[in-house]
C-alpha cells in the first residue's frame, strides 16, 4: 500500500501562469480592467458563443451580489434555489433582504427539479437560480420556459460548469446572468475569482458602473463621460490583473484540463456502473456534456457513507461528503424557507460522497480509489438490510 495521500482535488500550474503573472508584476497597471482582464473576458464571451458581456469579478460570491444588485431587489422578494448548493447561492440575495426558497432536486443530477420549482412559485418570487451541479447541466429548457411565463428573472450558478454544455450550448449562456468560479476548487482556477455574465444587454451599461463601486470610471476612461463621479451603489469587485493573468493562462489550457477531467469522471462511472443499488450515481440526461467537475456516489444513508468515507481514509484516500443542504442549516433557517419535502436533498446531504478527481491523477491513483471503493461497496452489498435497498432503488423510480 502507498502511503501516498490522494486528496479530493490538487489544483495545478498547467501552462504560462509564471510567465503571465511576471509580465502583470512588470507592467505598471496592477489594479483591475487592464489587458488580462479583459483578455479573459473576450475568452469567455467567444466560449460562451452568444451575444453577451462578461465582467470578471473576485468570486463567484462577488459575481452573485452583483447580480442580486442588479435585480433591484426588494425586502421580502423571494428566489427560488435548490437547497443542495453552496451558501454563496443564498447569501448574495440574503443580503439584499431578499427571501431563498428553497426546493428539492432531481435525484438523477442533484439539481433543482424544475417541477419543484413551479410548485414554489408565488406574487413575491422575483428570481430563479439554477445551478449546474458538478458541471452536469440543470433542465434550462424547462426552466427558460418557466422563467419567461412567469415574467422571472433566470440566473445560473455556473461556479461549477465552466466548459460544460447542454442541448448544444455552453453551460452560463441561457440565463438573463450567470455567475462563474475560478476558487482553487474548480476546474479552471486562480485562486480565487469569478466571472459574472450578462445575456441581457440590458443590463449592461448598469452592471460596468455597480463593477467599478458605483462610478462611471469606465465610460470616463473611454472619454464617453467628462467627469468621473458616483452614479450609483456599487462596491469593488475587480480582481487584480495578477490575477487575471494567472487566470488566463488557465483558460488557454481548459480544453485539455476538461479532457483530463472527463477522462477520470468516465472512468469512475464505467467502474461504478454495477453498484447502482447500493449507490445513486450521477445519471446526466444524454444531451448533456459534462465538464468532470465533481463524481459522486449517493449511498444510502449517512451510517454507509460514514463508513464508506472512514474505510477510504484508512488508506489515505479522500472521499469527502459535500454540502449541508441550506434549509437545515441555521442561517437558511432564519432567512430562508423550504417548499416541499426535499427528501432527494436529504439523500444526498446524508449520502454523497465525493472521488478523487483533477488532472494529474495518475492510473495508478485512480486504480487504488476504485479498488478500494469497490471493496467497501462490496462488503455494503452483501450486507445491505432489505429497506434499505428498496430506497436506493425508488431512488432511481
Ligand atoms: C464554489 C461555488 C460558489 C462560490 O464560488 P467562489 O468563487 O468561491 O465565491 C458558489 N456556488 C457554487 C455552486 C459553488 O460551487
């Protein structure tokens, strides 16, 4: 046995983010909106293939409160999300005393279930955020559908789904907005930083004045104004251009970083294939391209996902559980509220785990994982109580 750890995630240095970074340091324009940033920008606008404007921000989290800014919200409006996310998706609309409501997923994807979501909808919802869970993609038809009926405000939580498409489009392109991550976590990574995108050219013009803390410093800098002065709230959600130049050299690699993510995803989900009844596994509907971000197993219930998370970690291997869904925990509980039973948001609070996944993982790594895994899921196999096993299988009714 290697004594070697293997961690859930080994964010890497994959091709010019030395030199990049360098040539940021050695210029004299380090603050924000230079040529990194916006040659970043152009690189998610040309990905995203439609008529859009992308601002890059410090997170995700910095992306979502832009957004929730610019919906104007009011106290007591409400959003529809999944509970099963994390709290950056509830937060940036919390702190504009708007109400989360929280509804169940598909157990198939852990993402919102789209009829959940009508079932939710009442005079006060303002918003619904869909958010693409390890880069698998959320029902957009549905809820595009939905969003226009009932004259709403669509926007996705991308943090995940960079590179990741669904019915022939990228993954960020069918909401009003959109909101990506580059956190250490994700796939294509800076450290920390985002990107927030506008489908809506609309909300343009508003949305480059709330970015620069509420000034017109961008139309001044273009000689569209003469003075450069404060027009509106805002706050500073630039990143440096060291960080947009280390993100750069990451979006020139993502194709092969999704490879290589894709890669080990398929390869966990062939070797898991057989273990359909004592694990739900991720089942993404076929017009999905997934971007490999995250595989899960959804065991049945939090003593078997105990065990399943001790027995990896005896041999140095970790396989750690995800989020505590919203509505349970203290804050969604004193600002938000639940509809439903979220009984698949349950599940998977109690049961998800998460393998080992980046693209340096070697085969010899990925081998270990699934021998291991599979002998744990073995041993659930052969003594899984009869209960039990019918409700990993209503799970996949
Ligand atoms: C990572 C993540 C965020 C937050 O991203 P940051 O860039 O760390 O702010 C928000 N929502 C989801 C679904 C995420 O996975």
């Amino acid at each position: 046995m290697s004594d070697l750890l293997i961690p859930l995630n080994r964010p890497g240095i994959v091709g010019r983010e030395q030199e990049y970074i360098g040539q940021a340091l050695a210029s004299d324009h380090r603050h924000g909106a230079g040529r990194f940033t916006q040659s970043c920008q152009k690189w998610l606008e040309q990905w995203l293939e439609r008529e859009c404007r992308v601002f890059l921000t410090q997170s995700c989290t910095s992306a979502l409160e832009m957004a929730a800014l610019l919906i104007d919200l009011k106290q007591g409006d409400e959003i529809i999300m999944p509970s099963y996310t994390f709290v950056s998706t509830a937060n940036a609309f919390v702190l504009r005393g708007a109400v989360p409501v929280f509804v169940d997923i598909d157990p198939a994807t852990q993402n919102i279930d789209p009829q959940c979501v009508e079932r939710a909808l009442t005079r006060r919802t303002r918003a619904i955020v869909a958010v693409h869970y390890g880069g698998i993609g959320c029902d957009m038809d549905y809820l595009c559908a939905l969003a226009s009926k009932h004259n709403l405000i669509l926007i996705e939580d991308a943090a995940q789904a960079l590179m990741a498409r669904r019915a022939g489009r990228s993954l960020g392109s069918f909401g009003q907005m959109a909101a990506f991550s580059f956190h250490d976590s994700k796939n294509i990574s800076c450290g920390e930083g985002g990107a927030l995108v506008l489908n809506d050219p609309e909300l343009v013009k508003r949305a480059e004045i709330l970015w620069e803390k509420g000034t017109n410093r961008s139309q001044f800098l273009r000689k569209e104004a003469d003075k450069y002065t404060w027009l509106d709230v805002g706050s500073s959600f630039l990143p440096s251009e060291v960080t947009a130049a280390f993100l750069l050299a990451q979006l020139e690699r993502a194709n092969e970083i999704t490879t290589a993510r894709q890669r080990v995803w398929s390869f966990y989900h062939d070797k898991f294939a057989r273990f359909g009844e004592v694990a739900n596994l991720p089942a993404p509907p076929s017009d999905c391209v997934v971007n490999g971000h995250i595989y899960y197993l959804v065991l049945p219930d939090r003593r078997l996902r105990d065990a399943f998370i001790e027995g990896m970690r005896t041999q140095r291997i970790m396989t750690p559980f995800h989020y505590v869904p919203l509505h349970s925990s203290p804050a969604g509980q004193r600002f938000g509220r639940a509809v439903g039973a979220l009984s698949h948001t349950d599940a998977a609070g109690e049961g998800l785990v998460r393998m080992p996944l980046f693209p340096s993982i070697s085969d010899r790594e990925m081998e270990q994982v699934v021998e291991r895994a599979i002998t744990l899921l073995d041993g659930f196999k052969r003594g899984f109580a009869e209960p039990v096993y019918r409700r990993v299988k209503s799970q996949h009714a």
